[in-house]
C-alpha cells in the first residue's frame, strides 16, 4: 500500500466514523430533530457531489479544449464522447458495470451542438437505490437519538456486512466452517449487544440502526457495478431528497431547527459523506478486494473512540465483548473469504469484496 493510498484510506475512515459522531453530537448536544438532520444530510450531500461532477467535468472539459478538440461535440482527445458525469463515456472507473439507464454499453443519441457544461446528475443512479439510501439515512438519524456514538456504528457496521455476506450466500457463495463460525460469533456478538439488561443500549434505536445497516448494505450492493461510482452516488442523493423532504413535511409539528445541528448536518451531507465517499472510491482502486473489506473494522473503533474523547461517552464492558466478537467474527469471513478460490469472485466476475460504505 502507497503512503497516497494509505492517506486516502484513513481519511475515508475517519469520515465514515465521523457520520456517526456528527449525527450524534447534533441530536445530543442542539435542538435539532432527526428528520430535519436527515434532510439537510442529503441536501446537503447531493449540492457537493453535484458541485464535484461539475467541476470535474469542467477539468476535463477544459483539457480537450486546450488539446485543440472541438469542445461543442463533446468530444475527448482520444474521440470519445464525454459523458455527463465528467468521464469519457467508454472509460470505466474502478467499479464497473454502470446500472444507470446512460450506461457505455447504450447510449442515448445526443444532439449535436450540445453546450459542453450541460450535466444530467439523473442521468446516473436509479430510484431504488435512492430508496434505500433515504431508509439508511433516516434509520441512521433517529437511531443516535437514543444510542451513542460506538454503540450505533457497530450495530449498522454488523448489519451491512451481515446483509452483503449473506447476499453472497444466497447467490451461491459457498461457505467453510471457517466463515460459518465467523458468521455465527458475530450474530452472537449482536444478540450480546442488544440483549435486555441493565446496560443494553435502547431497543428502538437499536432496530433503527439495524434497519439502517440493511438499507446501506443494500445499496452497496446495488452500486457494486457502478460504471462511475461518484455521479452513481449524486444521482441517488439526488433523487433521495424529496423522500427527506417527504419525511421533514410529515414530522414538521415536531421539527425544531437549530444552527449548530444544521451545521453538523451539512458537514455529515456534503463533507463526511459526499466528499467521504468520493475519497472512498479513490482509494478502492489501488486496494485488494479484502483489504477494503477488512480496513472498515475500524469505522466502529474510531468511533467508539471519538465518542469518549469528544462526547464523554462510555465504554461498558458488554459493549467490548460484543465489539470482539462481531468485529472478529468479519474479520473470519472476510479473511477466509479471500483465500477461498470458490468465492473470490462475485456474480459479476469481479472480486468479491465486502466494501459496503458507511
């Protein structure tokens, strides 16, 4: 691993665990609501990743036009056709296999003297996606209302994976005794976590986060074969803002705006998760399938970690046992999985890796 993809690696994790830190930090310490911290969240992250496909396409745009190619037709220096996501359109990303309607493999008939700063962010990504990116982040919201900081990522980090891992499962991934075990020490570690006792973290946050790492697993899985993972991302942020706009409508009576939370809000939206996910996708394409499956065991460390440092959260010790057995048990899976030939590849023909983003 480079010291470039090293860097790129750490800021990813620290911009997921912050998600947590920030969501929580709003509803604990302002007024804010969580359906009003879900709405800004997606505004916000769908105007940066808008704003960053625009100033990339400008970039490129810029350098055919410095390259002396005529800039009206779209066209790259190498004859291809820029597509509205700032790329060539027959040049692929590190995750392939676009699901948008536009992809490479399709395209639209484009007319001729198209001006070179038009861009569709609906062209990429679909409603489905959308849907499940709004379920995450609204489960994501009202979930910190009751639990802290290290509680909630482990919840949703062992839902994603545990979502994506029996995916695998069901598509005809085969399982050793290995990952069998590994599976079944972290759905213990779960059950340890939430079981009903003195120090059990609230049961309806905990099946909010729950609900909301199935959600996120379920839209990585979706965007696994994403032609260009960021303007597939902006696409779904996009669309999934009138469903956050649906959600602050109906909870309006009890919305309560603060400027402190909306500001925390709109750091999680266009920072720690838009800008997040494109450094995310930056460094996949120098990481191996089972290092950035492995490397986000510690999003619910750092924040776990962040939670005591700058929230005064605790740690008690059903929280450690349940850490070390769901995080070990991944681990099992995910190791195992990579040496595995069997399993190596996924449906698509491509690495099976277990990327899910928080």
């Amino acid at each position: 691993m480079t010291v470039r993809v090293f860097i790129l690696t750490l800021l990813a994790m620290i911009a997921f665990a912050s998600n947590s830190l920030l969501c929580r930090a709003a509803l604990k310490q302002t007024a804010i609501d969580p359906a009003t911290f879900t709405f800004v969240r997606i505004f916000s992250g769908a105007v940066a990743l808008w704003l960053i496909l625009q100033s990339r396409r400008k970039l490129i745009v810029d350098r055919i036009r410095r390259a002396g190619r005529p800039a009206d037709g779209l066209q790259s220096p190498v004859g291809r056709r820029v597509s509205d996501s700032g790329e060539p359109e027959s040049t692929a990303p590190p995750l392939v296999e676009s699901f948008s309607s536009d992809s490479p493999a399709t395209p639209k008939p484009r007319k001729s003297g198209s001006h070179v700063t038009r861009h569709s962010s609906l062209a990429n990504g679909d409603w489905p996606s959308a849907i499940a990116l709004f379920v995450y982040a609204a489960g994501f919201s009202f979930a910190y209302v009751d639990l802290s900081a290290g509680t909630g990522a482990l919840l949703l980090f062992g839902a994603v994976q545990a979502t994506m891992i029996l995916w695998g499962f069901r598509k005809g991934e085969r399982l050793d005794a290995i990952q069998i075990l590994g599976i079944a020490l972290a759905l213990i570690g779960l059950v340890v976590l939430v079981f009903p006792g003195i120090s059990a973290p609230p049961l309806i946050g905990s099946i909010f986060m729950l609900v909301a790492g199935v959600a996120w697993g379920v839209y990585s899985l979706r965007g696994k074969t994403a032609a260009n993972a960021t303007a597939a991302t902006a696409g779904n942020f996009l669309r999934a803002v009138p469903f956050a706009t649906l959600i602050g409508l109906v909870a309006f009576r009890h919305a309560r705006f603060d400027s402190l939370g909306i500001t925390y809000a709109v750091i999680s939206g266009a920072i720690t998760s838009g800008l997040g996910y494109v450094v995310w996708y930056a460094a996949l394409a120098d990481l191996k399938a089972a290092s950035a499956a492995t490397v986000q065991l510690s999003v619910p460390v750092l924040a776990a970690t962040g939670g005591i440092l700058l929230l005064g959260e605790s740690i008690n010790l059903r929280y450690v046992i349940a850490s070390i057995a769901v995080l070990g048990g991944i681990a099992l899976v995910i190791i195992e999985r990579q040496r595995s030939p069997s399993s190596a590849l996924d449906e698509s023909g491509r690495p099976a890796d277990g990327t899910g983003r928080i």
